[in-house]
C-alpha cells in the first residue's frame, strides 16, 4: 500500500475525473445525530433491566447498575460520536455516574493522558507515538490499546462540486484543468492535534506536514462540524474527516472514490479503501486497579461497540481484534 499512495491519494498531481468520482457510499446506513465537541453525561432515565447476579466478569463489574463513581476521557473528535453513544448507553443502563468526553484532537487526548494524567481513557485515531508513550510512563502509567472500530477518512467535496482532486501544489482549480473554473481551491483539514491530520500526513505526504500546512487557502479546525460546513459552503472547497463526519451529511457532500474504491464495509475489511484506520481507546492498569468503574465502561465498549458502531457512521473492527482487547483489558486487572 504504501509504494502505492502517491498515485492513489488525490495529492500533488492532478488526476482524471474518471479515476476519482464524486459518489455517496452506501453503508453505514444511519447517520448520526450532530456531534459536538465536549460531553458530560448524567444519567437521566430509569435503567432498562437488571442483569443476573453473578456480573463480574474477568474481575470486572459489569453490570452497570452496581458501578459507581466518575468517567473523565478526551481525545479523537473521530472517536467521540462513537464514545458519546456508548456512554449514553451506560447510561441508559444503570450507570449512575458522569462520563465527561472532550473532543480535542488525539495528540491533545495523548497529552492530557500522558502528560498531565487529567484523564482516565484516550480516545484516539491513531495509535499512541513512542514518545507519547515514554510521557506516559514519566508519570507513572503504561498505556494499554483498545481497538475498538475502524474508520474510512472520508475526503469529500460539496455536491455542487464536480471536480475531483485535492492538489496541495495548486492554488486555483483551472491550475489543475485548464477546463476548470478559475476559482480558488478551498481546503478544509483538520487541526495539528488531530490524529486525523497526523494519519493524512503519514500516508500521504511520508509525515512531512510543511507541504500540507503551507498548501494556500487552507483551515484548519480541530472541529470535523466546523471542516464539514467550510466544504459545504463552496462549490470550490474539499475537506477530510472521520467516516461518521461524512455519513451525517451525505445529502450534502460528496465522498471521492480512490482508484475507483469508495468506503464501504467490504473495502475497509479487505484493506482495498486506501485511507481505513482504527479506533482505539487507551487505558492504564493503574487507573483500572484505582477506578473500577473505568474497566466497566470499557468492558461495555467493548461487548456493546458493534451493535452501536455501523449506526454511528463507523465500520466494525475485526473480531480477532476486539477479543485481543479484550484480553489485554482482562490482562490489566490481573
């Protein structure tokens, strides 16, 4: 894959219409409700049952009714509208506590959590960095990786959009077609605390980020909702984001096709969609010992993410995947 990406991923050479074509994917199905940047939820409801008796699992409560105390996560605006459903879940459940989720980018999650120790979950878009890691263990914790989903970078255009390339070299659409408007290309990306960003970066531009960054007429926004409405605004813009971003907004936005490959379940599994990813959450075993009621919401994540995750705009990890996880957050409480 890698040999291949600077044919395959739209950048810095202008490509044939007939080789990425403006199209809407057809799964995930549902789209989600509109996404916001921070979260605390409280339980509001009545929880729906109770379960049986014996509820400890691999030493983990797992019945949400019998956790208590606080959730404190922050990390991927890619990951939040995932984690957001899952904790109105627990929620809905029984678990009377508060799960604060901060949508800050996954570079700002890593510091909070690796750093500043403010949180008890990363979530994240990419995995943790050898340095972030180190950071982590300056104060004391060691991160265990969770995957809990994949994602598909959408890179998108308005529907009144009918070109297809994203040129970081070119600063007007007529540079890339003389055919083309003489309109400045817009470029909406997200902010450099993204894991979105740095997984753009990586696969595109070898993690050199100056061609991108220095690209004329670009945003940037930590905030897929804010990138999401500049490539809505203009015929003349193209963005990328997280699948879920897209799906909410497919009446409104285009996603590109690469190579002729468009994000669906069948192509993100079999790795023929160039720009998949996975999710992750990161935890510490420390935190787990100290605050039970963090491995229950991560073992709820992990039994409940794939009823919840193709609903959200987000594609299942692969089985092997989730139950690795599982076994390293069983491994932490040991």
């Amino acid at each position: 894959m890698k040999s291949r990406k600077l044919v395959l991923w739209l950048l810095a050479i202008a490509l044939l219409a007939s080789v990425l074509v403006g199209c809407q994917s057809t799964t995930p199905t549902a789209a989600p409700e509109t996404a916001k940047s921070a979260a605390t939820l409280a339980p509001t409801a009545a929880p729906k049952a109770v379960l049986a008796a014996n509820t400890v699992v691999d030493g983990i409560e797992t019945d949400p009714m019998k956790v208590t105390g606080d959730v404190v996560t922050a990390g991927s605006s890619t990951v939040f509208p995932l984690a957001e459903r899952i904790a109105e879940r627990f929620q809905d459940e029984g678990y009377a506590g508060n799960i604060t989720i901060d949508s800050i980018g996954s570079g700002a999650g890593y510091e909070r959590f690796c750093v500043a120790g403010e949180t008890d979950v990363a979530n994240a878009s990419r995995g943790i960095k050898d340095s972030e890691i180190e950071s982590c263990r300056a104060i004391g914790r060691e991160p265990i990786e969770i995957r809990v989903g994949t994602d598909a970078l959408a890179v998108v255009v308005s529907t009144a959009n009918t070109f297809v390339i994203f040129s970081d070299a070119t600063v007007k659409w007529s540079d890339v077609n003389p055919a083309w408007p003489a309109e400045n290309i817009q470029r909406f990306i997200p902010g450099t605390d993204s894991g979105t960003f740095d997984f753009f970066v990586e696969e595109v531009f070898a993690k050199d980020k100056t061609p991108h960054l220095s690209a004329a007429n670009t945003q940037l926004s930590e905030d897929d909702n804010v990138l999401v409405q500049g490539v809505q605004g203009s015929p003349y813009a193209i963005g990328y984001f997280g699948y879920a971003y897209y799906a909410e907004n497919a009446d409104k936005l285009n996603v590109l096709a690469i190579e002729g490959v468009t994000p669906t379940n069948a192509t993100v599994d079999d790795n023929s969609y160039p720009l998949s990813r996975p999710l992750f959450l990161y935890a510490d075993a420390g935190i787990l010992a100290a605050k039970p009621q963090v491995a229950s919401y991560i073992s709820f994540f992990l039994t409940h993410v794939n009823e919840e995750i193709v609903s959200v705009g987000y594609f299942p990890a692969p089985a092997e995947a989730l139950e690795a996880a599982r076994a390293s957050l069983a491994d932490a409480i040991e």
